[in-house]
C-alpha cells in the first residue's frame, strides 16, 4: 500500500490503480466477511510503522498529530505538501495520500462491487455461506447497526459513502438526471429525513442523537456518487469504464465547473431543502478532494 500512496512520480496521472490492495481485500473477504472490514481495521499500529519507514526512505517527511484522537490512524492524517490547491489553499495537510482515510472509503467500493457482482454479500466468510446479506438495503443497516456501537470506528461512516458512490456510479453513470430518490428512501431508511445536530459530529454519532449524524452522512454519501456520475459523463465514459479498483487519484483531477454545475443541479431534484443540501455538500466534497494541486514545489 505504501508504493500506491507514496508514489509521488505519478501524482499527476488522475487514475490510481488500487488493485494490490483488492487482491488483499479479496482474500480477508473470503475468509473473514465484510464484518471484519467494519472492525478489525482499525487495527493499523503496523501499516502506519510501514508508511512512516517507506515515505523515510522516500525523503517524504510525515508528521504525525493526535490532537484529535489519533488523526493519522482514524481520519486525516498528516502529510503536508506545498503549492496550490482548491480554493488557493498553500498547505494541505488533510485527507492525505499516505494515511487511512482513503483506503477506508475505497473498501466501501470494494465491497459494494462483491455485492452487486455476486447478489449477496459474505457477512462472516466463506465458512459461514448462509450468513449473508442482500442488496444496499441490507447492507447499509448492518453498517448503521456497527456505527451506533459505542465502540465503532469511524470506518463505518467511510464505508457507507465508497459504497453509495459506487452504486450509483455503477447503476446511472453519466445517464443519471434526477436525484435517486427511491435509492436514498432504500438505503438511508427513516434516516433520509432525520434532523441534523450542529455540535460535534463524533460526539453526535456515539450518544444521543447519533441517528442525526448517520443520516446525515448518507445523504453526504449520495452527494458523492452524483458527483461520481457526473465525472464518468464529463469524460466520455459509461458505467463499465468505472471500477471499484480504480479510483481517481485524490488532488489530481480537477472536475470542469460546467460538470459540478450539472451535479449540483441533480441534487436540486431531490425531495426536500436538507436533502438538497447534503447531497451538494457530498459534491463539493468529491470536487474539494479531486481538484488538481499544483505538486512543483514539492513536499515538506
């Protein structure tokens, strides 16, 4: 994983090839189930030791900040470049290519894709075949069911946006032209209409009104797959060009503002002002986290 994400001679291709990671992906799949992906990843003491040691080797200079808990292993992360982001932005230093943060979204594409491609998905492995689940229903409940855990890791909330953005990637691509909203009733449930809180988001999702924050980050997942839609119909391509193996590189891509105007527009159709909401801030989300960086003057 350490070669894909500090692999800085290819940080202008738009592209990046996450296949060594699925291949692994593929066999905790088979013997362990798509619950281990909603627990047991959190478990990064030795992956974070790794990156640390090879972005070393690569004179890549990370910092890392637990004023937040342990950012580097939850959430962000800490490599800071210099140049020119989104929004004139000099320092990025937030959703990092070297930390979890993207690897924890993509294995919600990924087993959104085991779902879709074989109509179930292996809660427990291959040891336990009857213990399945069917369909984005299904499956966003039993993540839902791990999040209000007091205990959950933030994985859960990654998951529930890799695997939104690829089903709607892989059922509408650039032929989506409304907002989906049998698709967000089906997959958010009751949770679609739920009343956001404005304090802390991960002191929300653990106590009391926790629901406010799960539902919240449904519609934001929604977001992002329009704005997945959208980047598929701006380039010229259809629902079979995109995989779950291959993702768009963060900071390297830089959706035309025509695209994100039409995106924004889908989220318009939806059936009511915060489902409007959520769904634009998911998009420009995506269009934040993909814009071009100007990568010349290196990293620090």
């Amino acid at each position: 994983m350490t070669d894909i994400f500090l692999d800085t001679a290819h940080r202008g291709d738009p592209i990046i090839d996450i296949h060594p990671m699925c291949e692994a992906w593929e066999d905790a799949y088979r013997e362990f189930g798509a619950h281990a992906f909603l627990t047991n990843f959190m478990s990064t003491d030795a992956m974070v030791a790794e990156i640390i040691a090879a972005a070393k080797d690569r004179g890549v200079h990370i910092s890392i900040d637990n004023t937040r808990g342990g950012e580097f292993n939850y959430y962000h992360g800490d490599i800071k470049v210099r140049g020119n982001g989104y929004d004139g932005r000099q320092d990025m230093g937030i959703h990092c290519q070297g930390c979890l943060f993207w690897p924890r979204h993509y294995v919600g594409s990924f087993l959104a894709k085991k779902l879709h491609e074989d109509g179930v998905l292996l809660i427990h492995g291959e040891s336990r075949p009857k213990q399945v689940l069917h369909g984005m229903h299904d499956f966003l409940n039993y993540v839902r069911s791990e999040m209000r855990k007091d205990d959950a890791d933030y994985i859960v909330t990654s998951i529930t946006h890799g695997s939104i953005w690829h089903t709607v990637a892989v059922k509408y691509g650039p032929d989506l032209d409304e907002y989906p909203m049998a698709d967000a009733k089906d997959w958010c449930g009751d949770l679609l209409w739920t009343t956001p809180w404005f304090d802390d988001e991960f002191k929300d999702w653990h106590f009391e009104g926790g629901d406010a924050f799960i539902g919240q980050e449904c519609r934001h997942g929604i977001g992002h797959g329009v704005f997945y839609a959208m980047a598929l119909k701006s380039r010229g391509l259809t629902s079979a060009d995109y995989d779950a193996c291959m993702q768009y590189r963060p900071y390297s891509w830089t959706m035309p503002w025509q695209a994100k105007e039409e995106a924004d527009q889908i989220c318009e159709t939806a059936d009511g002002d915060m489902i409007v909401s959520d769904c634009k801030d998911g998009v420009s989300h995506s269009y934040e986290l993909m814009y071009n960086f100007d990568w010349s003057a290196g990293v620090h």
